[in-house]
C-alpha cells in the first residue's frame, strides 16, 4: 500500500514538473515572439515617419524631382538630410551650372536606391528641376568604390552621379552611377505634381495591423492576449506617427545595434 502511494505521489511530481516545464517553455516562446514584434514594430515606425515627414517635401512643386524609368524611381530631392528622402549634396552643382551629387539610401528609409545596381549603360536618368528644366541623362558608367572615396564636382560638368551603399545593408562601399547630360527640355510638370508615396506610411500601419491580427489568431490561447495587445499598441504608436511624424533617423540610431553599431545609407 505504502509502495502505491509512493508511486503515484511520484508520478504525480513528475507530471507536475512536465506541465511546468511546458508552461516555462510556452512563456519564453511568448517573450521572445513579443521582443520580435517590438524589433519589427520599430522599422515599421522608422518607414512611417520617414514618409509621414517626406509628405511635405513631395508637396513641394520647387523641389526638383529624379526619374528613373527603368528601375521605378520617382523622388523628389531634398537639400536638407539624406534621412528624408533622395539628397542633393549641397557642394555640388544644379544642371547646367555643373556636375550634380544626388545620394540614397538603399536600405530603409524608403529605399529609393534599392536597384540602383540594375542600371546599364544607355539607360535614362531624368532630372525635373524647377527653374531649369528636364535634365537627360545617360548611364554611362556603374563603379563601386570604397566608402572612403572622395568624388568631386567639377563646375561646368555635365554628370550626373548618383551613389548608395554596396553591398546592400552595408556601409563598406559605394556605388556610383554616373550618367552624361543628352538633352535638355521644358520641365515636366506633370511629374512635379505626382505624389505617389503620400499613402505609404498609412498602407505601413494597415499591414502591419492586419498581419498582427491573423498572426494573433493563430497564437495559442493561453497567450494569445498579450501578442494581440502588443501588435495594437505598435499599431497605435504607427498612427500616431502618420499624423506627428518625427525624424526616421532617431528611431533608426535606436537600432543601429541590429546592424552591427554601423550607418546605413
């Protein structure tokens, strides 16, 4: 008798230990699935406050814009920071007047130079700048360099360069695009009055709530309401962000640990 009662104290141990070692077990894997939520959270926020703030540069019909047909670019070009948006380097030149220095990013930010390592000679670059007009460019040229490598406008050039980071996610080289002036024309003002990103950090936010929702779902129960609350907490935050936007950069410096503690351009 004192042997059964032994034995099934015992098994009762160990099935009390199993079902803790489960429920451990499920917990760290809520913890974990959470901290991810939060890191993609955080790039969400990063994209939506890029462009939530870029919208009052594409509004801008006096900002020059840069056309890439053949790998879907349409930008505007800032003067301020290469944090909103395609960045005309200020000790260069306008067309005409000289060599033009346009950077991008090709990670994040709205990756405008994403394929930019698509391009082959005799493909067109078209620059609508305000004041003086369409700028057509030929590629005549794809060089990668490293991220040292000084490159100089010449005044009374007629180049354009446009340069992002190689390989993409990474900082250790560049690449540059160099294009030659073939023609110039009356601006395009169609292409100057397109915004064709103003709904982006929107379509962001709803994807992001969308594919939380169904990922919250199929979550198990017993934990299913803490990943449902984080996703509509981030998803808040992102809303929040489309109507007072911050500067990308701060939330992208927050992460530069996941990319090795180095810039990205």
């Amino acid at each position: 008798m004192k042997y059964k009662i032994y034995t099934l104290i015992k098994k009762l141990i160990i099935l009390d230990y199993y079902k803790n070692d489960t429920m451990s077990r499920h917990i760290i894997s809520t913890i974990i699935v959470i901290i991810c939520i939060l890191i993609i959270g955080l790039y969400a926020m990063g994209e939506v406050n890029y462009y939530s703030s870029k919208i009052a540069v594409e509004r801008d019909l006096e900002a020059p814009t840069v056309v890439i047909p053949s790998v879907g670019v349409n930008e505007k070009i800032n003067d301020v920071s290469l944090s909103q948006g395609v960045f005309h380097e200020p000790s260069s030149y306008a067309p005409l007047q000289g060599d033009v220095l346009i950077f991008g990013h090709r990670t994040l930010q709205g990756s405008p130079f994403l394929r930019l390592n698509e391009l082959s000679e005799g493909d067109t670059i078209l620059l609508e700048w305000p004041g003086i007009g369409e700028l057509k460019y030929n590629v005549i040229s794809s060089t990668i360099v490293p991220a040292d490598y000084q490159l100089n406008a010449v005044e009374g050039g007629n180049k354009v360069y446009l340069i992002t980071c190689d390989p993409i996610g990474s900082t250790e080289n560049r690449l540059i695009i160099e294009g030659s002036l073939t023609e110039t024309n009356p601006i395009n003002d169609v292409i100057l009055k397109e915004n064709p990103q103003e709904s982006y950090a929107l379509i962001i936010t709803a994807i992001f709530l969308v594919i939380g929702l169904i990922f919250s779902y199929f979550y198990p129960k017993e934990h299913r309401i803490y990943i449902l609350a984080t996703v509509l907490i981030i998803t808040a935050i992102l809303f929040y962000f489309c109507i007072n936007p911050i500067s990308s950069q701060v939330i992208y410096d927050k992460l530069l640990f996941l990319n090795g503690g180095s810039n990205w351009i």
